[in-house]
C-alpha cells in the first residue's frame, strides 16, 4: 500500500511542480512557433511520462517498434489500465495525443497538458458528441498528426480484451491513415488487477506492422475492427497457450 501512496503522491506532485511550464510554453509558441513549440511539448511530456514509469519499479519491454512507419499514424491499443497513458506516451517515441474519456477533463492541471498534446475528450454517452470528436479526430489526422485511439471504450476490469467498437475506425477509413496495433500486457497486473494496488511486474509493448486502408479489401474494410483486434489479441493469446 505504501508503494501505491508514494507513486501517486509523486505523481500529483510532478503535475504541480511542471505546471509553471506552461507559461513558458505559451511564450514560446508566440516568439519561436508552433513546430519549435510542439518539439518541446512532445520531447518535455516524453521524459515526464519515462520519469512516472520509472517511479511504478516495473520492467517495461517495446517490441517492434521499427515497425512504425515515417509518417502520421492511427495508433489502435487495447486498454488495460490508467497506466497505459504513461506507457505510450513515454514509449512510442513520437508525439501522440488521445481520445480520451470527458471525465479526464475534469482533473485539474491533467487535463491543460491533455490539451497541450492534442487529446480529444469523448462522451461516452453522447452520441451527437462522439459524431463529433470523431470528425474533429479526422481533421487532426489529415492534417498529419498522431492519435490513440482504445476502441473496447473503457479499461478491462480483468486484463482480458472486449470487442472493438467499430465507430472508432472512421478515424482510419475518412483519412486513409494507416493503422498501427498496439498490444498492453502486464500494465492490469501492476495496477487494476491488483485491487488499484501498485505492483512490480513486467510490462510489454507490442507495435505490429502497419494496416494501410488501400490495400485492404471491401471484406477486410466491413470488419476492419475485428481485423485490427485479432492482430492486438495476437500476443494476449500466445502468453495464455
């Protein structure tokens, strides 16, 4: 229990202690520019996030990460735990936002860098708002930036992946970004599936090849989200065999 305090004291405490930067950031979009301004941003939350990882004693492992290509991506994750956002943020090593559920929007100081990095908050009981945050999510890929997107819409309470909700791969199809599979594995044992107890355990991160919409037939389109999830459940599945 006292790993668990000390790890989200520290990290209530690290929100607080950077908050000032902001200020810093907004006087550097105005004298340097957004590019200059966005490398910061991305670079800056990256060694944040490496730092909060770190503080959680667990050993991460990345596979695959060459597999992401040189350009924008649709980033498709299942979703084990809140400690998923530290994983991807510190390890895909480019800048990502997400689509992220409203109630995040309501944390204090959280939700300012959420913004920062270009996250989008979902209603997940608002249908004309989740129209809407996934046309605003297509105009941020088009317009060549990085999401994160957790089609099962909310954490597994057991470590074992939901279905994918379809609606989510608009974001893919409209813009012709391709699909990058993400597969979590260990971050529910550290956490959730552990009574909301922090424990050491070991991480992986899985980046499976890219989905290019193009090369996709009308089957592979019409099922798309069961596609991507049987590339996700891959390594979920070899760990139980």
């Amino acid at each position: 229990m006292f790993e668990t305090t000390l790890f989200f004291s520290k990290l209530a405490a690290s929100l607080i202690m950077v908050n000032p930067v902001r200020g810093k950031i907004k006087k550097m979009r105005e004298n340097k520019g957004d590019e200059a301004t966005d490398d910061f941003i991305y670079h800056f939350v990256e060694e944040w996030s490496q730092k909060r990882l770190k503080d959680t004693g667990c050993n991460i492992f990345v596979h695959g990460l060459e597999n992401i290509p040189d350009r924008n991506v649709l980033f498709v994750s299942n979703h084990q735990s809140n400690l998923d956002f530290l994983l991807l943020l510190a390890e895909l090593k480019r800048p990502v936002g997400f689509i992220a559920k409203i109630e995040l929007e309501k944390i204090p100081l959280l939700r300012d860098w959420m913004r920062l990095i270009n996250c989008i908050f979902i209603d997940r009981d608002d249908m004309r708002q989740q129209v809407q945050v996934i046309l605003e999510g297509i105009k941020m890929l088009k317009e060549g930036k990085n999401l994160i997107v957790f089609p099962e819409g909310t954490r597994s309470q057991d470590g074992k992946m939901m279905d994918f909700k379809a609606g989510s791969f608009k974001l893919a199809t409209k813009s012709k970004a391709p699909i990058v599979p993400l597969t979590i594995n260990g971050t529910n044992s550290a956490l959730e599936g552990n009574n909301n107890r922090l424990r050491k355990c070991d991480i992986h991160l899985y980046v499976h090849k890219p989905v290019y919409i193009e090369d996709l037939t009308k089957e592979q389109l019409a099922s798309l989200h069961e596609y991507v999830r049987e590339i996700v459940a891959k390594p979920l599945e070899d760990k139980n065999e």
